[in-house]
C-alpha cells in the first residue's frame, strides 16, 4: 500500500511538471527543422507554438509571419525581410513584436498619411514577409529567394549581422542532430528539458568541417549579397541592406580589426553597387547605454527591434514613399 501511494505520488508530480512545462514555458512543441539542399535548413512550414509565452507561427513558406497568398493581392505594398536570427525574433520575442510585425504595423499606419509612391496602383493594406531562420547568412538567404522567388514584393529588405559577413556554406547536418534544430518533437517537454539543459550535446563532425570553411568568405558572402540584389532588380522590386552590429561593437571598445575590415569591404561593395545600405551601428553609437537594444550579445529585444525598424520606415519612406 506505501508503494502504491508512494508511486502514484511520484507519477502525480512528473505529471504536474509536465503539465507545467508545455502550458507555462512551451517545452514539448519546439519549432521544428527540414533540411534543404540548397538552403541547408529551413523551419518546418504550418507550425504554431509558444515559448516562454511568446507565440511563434510559422506559415505554408518557412516564413515567420500569417499564411500568405503566393501572388500579391491587389492594393497592398508587399515587403520581403529577410534574415537571420535577428530577422527572425527567435523564442524571446512573441510574433507581435518581430520587426516584421512591427513595421507592417507602422506602414499601414502610415497610409493614412502619405502613398507609396513604388506602386502603381491605390494602395490600403501592407504585408512585411519574414523569411529568416537562425545562422542563416547570406548565402542561405540567396538560395531561398532562387526557390521560392520575391512573392511579387515591391521592396526586399535584408537583414545581416556583423557575424554574417563570415557565415559558412549552407548545410543540412545540424537538422535533428543538434538539440537547437530539432526535426520531430520529444516524447515529453520533462525529456526537452533535460536533453537541452543537462546533457551535453554531442559533437558533430560534419558541422565542424562545414564551419572551418577556407577562402575568402567575406567575399562570397558579399557576392550574395549582390546576386540577392540582381534578383531583386530583376523582380522589380526595390533592395534595401541593413547591418546590425554585436554588442560589443557598439561604443568602446568597437569592432574588432577583422570585423573594421569586412564591414570596410561592404561599404565599398554598397557603394560601387548603388545600393540602399544601413549601418545601425551609427543608429546604436546615439546610445550612451546600448545594452538596452540587446537581448543578448548579438539578438535584439523589443526596444531594439523597435528601433530597427524605425530606422528602415524612415529609409522606405525617405526613398520611395510619397506624400
């Protein structure tokens, strides 16, 4: 009879932590991973979860935003961001404060006001797509616009890190093999969290050849970049590049002597290149504490994503809005 009561007793609190861990923090429904052989990964397409609170909804393309038509509706200024980790949001920011999410709320409140003067027809409603995953870099970026192309958008905005300018070559072998890119769900969120916070995670060889990567890398990935550009002059569709800095970058002690160079190298590039670049390191530098914009070293919070993406409705509307 104890070790019946003491059984049902041990069953009764895994079950109350369990319940507790999906409902309060989201554990047992990660956002799942495909591989691609192009693209390397993308997320699993139709997923709805939440973490930590924040809702997180994935549509039919990969995307971090609502289902979507594939062609554009009539009398909507479509705007394609593209990205990586920063882009995305990740877990800590719920889906209504992306900087996706942010700025479609921003333009559509600003049509109240002025006319996008890069359509061509009346205009009354806004879209922002997020197509973004983390550790993508540009040449992830390049490969998912060659798939699934520009979704007629007018403008294509995309979002690198100081850390992108050095991203490897797009794999797949991280999917379902590293516990931050699962391919199925646990079991049970209790079997979630232990995998993610008390086993270690186990080396993957492929992933390290992948990541030490020879040549000139800041050079390919500035050449995507540019052939990301082609394909959107060739769309039709405006092109505008927004760097964000790490943390450490902003203020002293600033950009390390390699990261000086690189950022160098694609100033040169946007310039030769006539394209519409950001640096928001010159945005951030205002801040007398920048830590404020930061969620971490590199991912921004609210207030960062808030600011970023002030900074590029100034630039959309400066450029190609109208009163």
């Amino acid at each position: 009879m104890k070790v019946a009561l003491i059984v049902g007793g041990i069953l009764g609190i895994l079950l109350l932590l369990e319940l507790g861990l999906r409902w309060r923090f989201g554990f047992g429904n990660p956002l799942l991973y495909q591989a691609d052989p192009e693209i390397g990964y993308v997320l699993a397409p139709h997923q709805r979860t939440r973490r930590f609170g924040n809702r997180i909804e994935i549509n039919q393309y990969s995307m971090r935003s609502p289902e979507i038509s594939l062609n554009r509706p009539q009398n909507t200024l479509r705007v394609l961001l593209l990205g990586d980790s920063v882009a995305n949001g990740g877990w800590w920011t719920d889906q209504a404060q992306t900087i996706s999410a942010l700025l479609r709320q921003h333009l559509q409140r600003e049509l109240s006001r002025s006319t996008p003067s890069i359509s061509f027809e009346p205009v009354n409603q806004i879209e922002v797509l997020n197509a973004s995953a983390n550790s993508w870099g540009p040449r992830n970026e390049l490969a998912y616009l060659q798939r699934f192309g520009s979704f007629e958008s007018q403008v294509i905005v995309l979002i690198i890190n100081t850390d992108d300018l050095f991203a490897t070559a797009p794999t797949s072998v991280q999917v379902g093999r590293d516990r931050n890119y699962p391919a199925r769900k646990p079991l049970l969120a209790i079997t979630e969290v232990i995998q993610r916070y008390l086993m270690r995670q186990p080396p993957i060889p492929e992933l390290e050849a992948v990541q030490q990567e020879g040549g000139d890398r800041v050079g390919i990935n500035v050449a995507a970049i540019g052939q990301i550009q082609d394909l959107a002059q060739r769309s039709d569709a405006q092109f505008l590049l927004v760097l964000t800095p790490l943390l450490r970058e902003v203020g002293e002690p600033g950009s390390r002597d390699y990261e000086q160079k690189a950022r160098q190298r694609l100033m040169e590039f946007t310039q030769r290149q006539n394209i519409h670049f950001i640096d928001a390191l010159k945005v951030f530098n205002y801040s007398k504490n920048p830590s404020i914009f930061y969620h971490d070293h590199i991912h921004l919070n609210r207030t960062g994503n808030q600011q970023i993406m002030e900074t590029i409705a100034g630039e959309i509307q400066s450029i190609w809005w109208k009163p």
